[in-house]
C-alpha cells in the first residue's frame, strides 16, 4: 500500500486535495495528529489489504507539529514503507484573502492579524515542506486544474478519461439536470405529423431518411458535430468524470433522438466510449 500524507498552510486547499485523491481510487483519511499514522497504516492494511494508496491528511493545528511529524517521516522514510509528502501552499495575500472571506480564525492569529499568523505557520512548517515530494501552490488554480494536478501523485493509476454521453430528451417532460450543454431541435421538421412515421422513432431509417431531406436538419447535425469536435478538446482538460450533451426536441421519439444516432456514428472514432442514451425511450 502507498501511503500519501497531505499537509501544508491552513485555508490552502488540504480537503480538495484529499477529496481529489479520493476520487482517483485512494482512501483518505483526515485530520490526523502524526502519532497516529503509523497505527493507523497497519489497521487499515488489516481491514483493506487490496487498497492501493492511502491518503492522510494531518492535522496541522498545534505550534508544535513540525517536531512531532519530522521523527515519524524519519522512520516512514527508512523503511521499505513506500511514503509521499505533498505539501499545500498558497501565497500569503490569498490566504489572507480565503480567511477573511470565510471568516474563520487562524489557529495563531494574536488579536486578529492574519498576515502575520500566516507567515509564522509557514516559518513553523518549512522543516516539513523541505521534506516534501511534491508541493501543490494552489493560489491561482481552479477545482478542475487541482484535481489534474493530483492525480499525478498516484503511483502508477491511469488517469480516467472524460466520457461523452449524447442525451436526447423531451422538452415537454423537463430538461436533463446533468446536462453540460443542450442544443434545441424543436425548430426542424417534424416526422410526428406524418401518418406513417409517427409510431417509429429517430432510431427507425426511415425517420431518418425523412429528416435528412432537411437542409436545415443537415446543418444542425454538421454544427452540432463541429461543435463537439471543437470543444472535446477544453472538456478533458476539465478531468471530469462525464460530459453530457443533451439534445432536445418536443417529444423526444424523433429528431432529437436521429441526431443523437447520427451524432454518435460520427464521433465514435475519434471520441472512444462515447455513451449514446435516449432518455424518453428508456
């Protein structure tokens, strides 16, 4: 099991970083004062034994940490225990800033001056971020661009990849809650008023054959495709787990289902995994 301890600055970002490591596969644990972390690595190498990484965050909270975590990584680092220190910083102003605007007090504030007590916890604890494998500044970093930065701490876990998922929907029966963008295709024609199409749907060839005859039906699928092309790209860079794009038409039976199909036919190549759902035919 690789053991992961989590420490730094207070109001610099310790919980996403746990957070983001849980969501990688870790177990995580927090708040944790140094004389725990080793009892606490053979009881869950006991309970867990398949676990790969576990994440500890400790609590950084006592003038006194540094002295009382430096021995522990002493003998954490001598053995054969494999053993990561991330360390969370950020710059001073913007934990000034973060403090002031929760407004929580800071374990050494002495009469309310956060700079201050900012800059004496990161005197207290520059033994530990010397020893550090890794120190994350989260200053000027979105949700998104931490969690891209954490994943990198996992010894040897494959970074998950965003999966696409094209929705077709009816609007009369309310919009998808999940969705990350959604198109309206109520505006093309619609194979519900003709007599012999009404009982299929946009999975039936001869729907599509129908709309296809549409100029405007043909280039709401070649935009939407474009689209997706363009964007595919900034989405991953998210590190999110899905992206949906939902396509909408009144009833959600033809059009929004068609394009979905057709969509899905195109991307599939160049997008692996693409997930293809139609939500009013389920």
């Amino acid at each position: 099991m690789d053991l992961i301890l989590v420490t730094g600055l207070s109001g610099a970002g310790r919980r996403s970083v746990l957070s983001a490591l849980e969501d990688s596969g870790a177990a995580t644990l927090d708040s944790v004062p140094p004389e725990l972390v080793e009892p606490l690595l053979g009881l869950q190498s006991q309970l867990t034994p398949t676990t790969a990484s576990l994440a500890v965050g400790l609590d950084n909270r006592q003038a006194d940490f540094a002295t009382r975590l430096l021995p522990v990584l002493d003998r954490l680092q001598g053995s054969s225990q494999p053993c990561k220190v991330v360390f969370v910083e950020a710059q001073p102003q913007v934990l000034v800033r973060r403090y002031s605007e929760t407004r929580r007090p800071h374990f050494l504030a002495q009469g309310g001056n956060l700079l201050k007590a900012v800059e004496l916890e990161q005197k207290l604890l520059e033994p530990i971020r010397r020893r550090a494998d890794a120190v994350l500044d989260t200053s000027g970093l979105t949700l998104a661009q931490l969690k891209q930065r954490v994943e990198n701490l996992l010894p040897g876990k494959p970074h998950p990849e965003t999966v696409l998922r094209i929705l077709s929907f009816g609007f009369k029966h309310g919009l998808p809650q999940d969705a990350d963008m959604v198109l309206d295709a109520r505006c093309l024609p619609n194979p519900y008023y003709e007599t012999d199409l009404r009982p299929h749907t946009g999975r039936d060839a001869a729907v599509r054959e129908w709309l296809l005859r549409s100029d405007d039906f043909q280039t709401f699928l070649a935009m939407a495709s474009v689209w997706i092309r363009w964007n595919w790209p900034l989405v991953k860079e998210e590190a999110k787990a899905y992206h949906t794009v939902a396509i909408g038409c009144t009833g959600g039976q033809h059009r929004s289902v068609a394009l979905v199909e057709l969509l899905a036919e195109e991307l599939k190549a160049d997008i692996p995994g693409l997930v293809v759902q139609h939500r009013e035919l389920a």
